[in-house]
C-alpha cells in the first residue's frame, strides 16, 4: 500500500488499517485476548496494549496543539 499523499487518503488508509486491527484482535479467541503475555511489565494483555497507545496518541495531540499555538 503506498503512503497516502493527501488527507482523504490518509484517513481512508487509517480507517483499513483500524478494520485490520480490530478484524485480527475479533480473530483471537477470548482465552488469548486475556492472556498475559507480558509478565513483569505494565502491558499485561491486548486491552492493557491498546489503552497504552491511545493515551500516547492523547498526549501527542495535546503536544501537538501546544505546539502549534506557539507554547512550550
């Protein structure tokens, strides 16, 4: 898939690769969407991996903003 050169396709790109993602996660059987596979670490299962990315794509989008506004 190359990259997308404007913002349609990059929503649009986005958008697949959320189907992707959700698509591979229904996929598993419940007994390894709750496994913890990760010992002695914070990201203990699936659910414990995503709510770590979304929070990081949170504080980017703040930065983001901050910056952009001319702040630090």
């Amino acid at each position: 898939m190359p990259k997308p050169k404007s913002k349609p396709e990059l929503i649009e790109a986005s958008q697949k690769n959320f189907q992707k993602l959700s698509d591979l996660i229904d996929s598993l059987p419940e007994k390894e969407r709750l496994t913890d596979f990760s010992k002695g670490t914070m990201n203990r299962n699936i659910r414990d991996v995503l709510a770590h990315i979304y929070h990081w794509q949170l504080l980017f989008w703040e930065w983001y903003k901050i910056g952009m506004s001319g702040e630090k």
